[in-house]
C-alpha cells in the first residue's frame, strides 16, 4: 500500500476556486491511478477554498485548496498491486500546472 502526500504551489488562483474543475481533476486521477472510484464529494467555502475527496474501492484521493496562496495540499492513499498512485500525482500536478511539488511517500503494511 502506498501512501502519497504532496503539496502543490504555484498554481492558478482560478482553477483552486473551482469546484468543479477541482472534481473533474479527483475523477479523472482516480482513472490515472488505475483505481476504481466509489464517490466523489467536495465542497466550496466562502469565500475561497475547495475541499474534495474521491472514495476509492482500494483508498481515497483528496485535495485541500488555498487558492489565495496558489497551493493544493493533497494525498493519495492507494492498495492492490495493480494501481499506480504515482501516475495520479503526477496528473494533478500537470492538470494544475504546478510550479512547485514537494512529496512524501509511505508504504504502509498491515501485518
């Protein structure tokens, strides 16, 4: 199981602000990270801010926006053997033209 953190910077106050760019974003990284996705749910604050969670049969994705800083504190927690989390992270980064990635990755065990 792989635990991914990372925070994004640099990005478009813009697009941070859009929930529902911000939902098409968890959809679509759900998909990169070959995962099966169960429901998706956000949430816009007033008066900036998306919050997002993408429920995963093997985890979840999830991103935190501060639009008036340019930053996206996300993580993607991930199991099977067959998904591929880092391909997810690197989507969101992409999608939301990052200028800045900082990442931390844990592997997590059960036994």
């Amino acid at each position: 199981m792989k635990h991914i953190l990372f925070t994004l910077k640099g990005c478009a106050a813009d697009e941070l602000d859009d929930e529902g760019f911000i939902r098409d974003i968890l959809y679509q990284a759900s998909k990169w990270c070959k995962s099966t996705l169960i429901a998706l749910h956000s949430h816009k604050f007033s008066p900036q801010g998306v919050t997002a969670v993408a429920l995963l049969a093997e985890s979840h994705i999830s991103i935190h926006t501060w639009p008036e800083n340019g930053t996206a504190v996300c993580d993607i927690f991930t199991c099977g053997d067959h998904t591929v989390p880092e391909d997810g992270v690197e989507y969101m980064r992409a999608e939301l033209n990052a200028s800045n990635i900082m990442t931390q990755t844990i592997l997590r065990d059960l036994e």
